[in-house]
C-alpha cells in the first residue's frame, strides 16, 4: 500500500501537491532561491492546516444568508476564498502567478518612490495610492491574507511588530495568522505608515475616524473597498 502522504496545495499554481517540495524546485520557484522556496513551503503548509480546522465546516445560516446577498455568487466566491479554497478560472480575476508577476514588475518602481518618500520629494496623490495598492497586495499575494484582515489591520499592529531574524512579524486584529516581512517590504510599510498616511489624515473629513486602521483611503478613513483597490492594482 502506498504510503499515506500528505496532501499539500500549491499556492501559486493552486494545485495539489504529494511533493511539494520538488514542485516548486521542478517548477512554480524554479527561478527563486532555496530560502524563498522554504518560506513558500511553511506557508503553503499553514494555509493546508488552516483550510483543515477551519474551512471544511460551515453552518447552514452562513450559506443561507449568502444567497441573500445583492449579488450571492460573488459572495459565495469571496467567502469560499476566505475559507482558504481555490476558485480557479474566474474570469474576473487574474491568476495569483499573474499577480506575483506584477509585484516583482513594479518592484523596481516601488524603489524608487522609496527614494522620492525618503528624500522628502514632493508624490503626487495618484502615486501614494498606488504605493498603498502595492502594499496591500503584498500582504494578499504574498503573505495569503483575506481582504479583511487588510481592511482591519491596525496600526498599533505596525507598532508592536516584533523584529525576528529573517524580517518583522505583525499581527493581525482578525487574529488571522500573523506573517513575517522581508526587510525591503518592512520599508515599504513604513514609509506608508510615516510619510503617506499622515497625508491622509489630513484631508479627513470632520465626522471621519481612521479606527486605528492601518490602511486609509483618500479621505483619511478606513478602506472600505478593499477589493477594487487591489482590482486597479492588478490592472496597472
Ligand atoms: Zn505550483
């Protein structure tokens, strides 16, 4: 009998893996390094453990008030996404390998709005936010978090990161599973969080209240629409 191996998703070409290992080696990371791919494969692992506890049961109301919704298949869709499975060939999004294809595009300008941000440049409006989607969308591409945990990330979870060997851990106010920034993305959040959302703050409207969100739209209040933001940032 073959021996009872574990089954473990790709998070990149979202496809069940026995080795997941020697997949992204043989394939998804082949271009990457050793340490990248170990990275990939703990969160791989994690988000396999989480869909395990946590995805596979769900209440009947749950279900029942999704067909409520305004649109009931695009909620079912986001929930089923929240939940950690994988709705493939949707024809209104991009492919997750496509989006990490974009981040590593843009990279190269993200550095140099890090110049421009730590030079004291005067950026325009269009290129903060498009500096505050790129962040976003590092922590849903790479780092796997739902909408919800970016929408309520708080500052005081900036705050208190913790610093580890490899870059900075933060925690989420969902009590979602935390996750560590390399060193380049941990500058790029706080330069959002020192040079950008300050801007923010003041062009807040008077009866607007930032809730200690971290992320905050152009009238200085929490993002409320978490996922056209990162559509657009997809569409770049
Ligand atoms: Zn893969």
């Amino acid at each position: 009998m073959a021996a009872d191996r574990r089954i473990v998703y790709c998070l990149l070409c979202e496809k069940p893996h026995e080795n997941l290992s020697s997949h992204l080696k043989k394939a998804c990371m082949k271009d990457n390094t050793e340490e990248e791919r170990n990275a990939e494969l703990t969160k791989a692992k994690i988000s396999q453990k989480e869909w395990t506890r946590v995805g596979r049961r769900w209440e009947y109301h749950e279900v029942d008030s999704l067909m409520n919704e305004e649109d009931p298949l695009r909620a079912l869709i986001d929930r089923l996404k929240s939940k950690g499975f994988f709705i493939v060939k949707d024809p209104s999004e991009s492919s997750p390998a496509e989006q990490r294809q974009l981040l590593q595009d843009v990279t190269p300008w993200m550095r140099s709005m890090v110049a421009k941000l730590k030079t004291g440049v005067n950026v325009a409006t269009n290129y903060t936010t498009q500096f505050r989607y790129f962040c976003m969308g590092v922590l849903s591409v790479v780092y796997n978090k739902s909408l919800k945990s970016i929408e309520t990330f708080k500052t005081a979870g900036w705050v208190d990161r913790q610093q580890t060997s490899s870059g900075v851990t933060i925690q989420f106010s969902d009590n979602s599973v935390a996750c560590t920034l390399r060193k380049e993305e941990e500058e790029w959040f706080e330069l959002y969080f020192t040079k950008i959302r300050p801007l923010a703050l003041l062009r807040q409207d008077e009866y607007m209240d930032d809730e200690g969100c971290f992320f905050l739209g152009q009238n200085g209040g929490p993002i409320a629409n978490t996922k056209t933001d990162l559509q657009r940032l997809w569409k770049l």
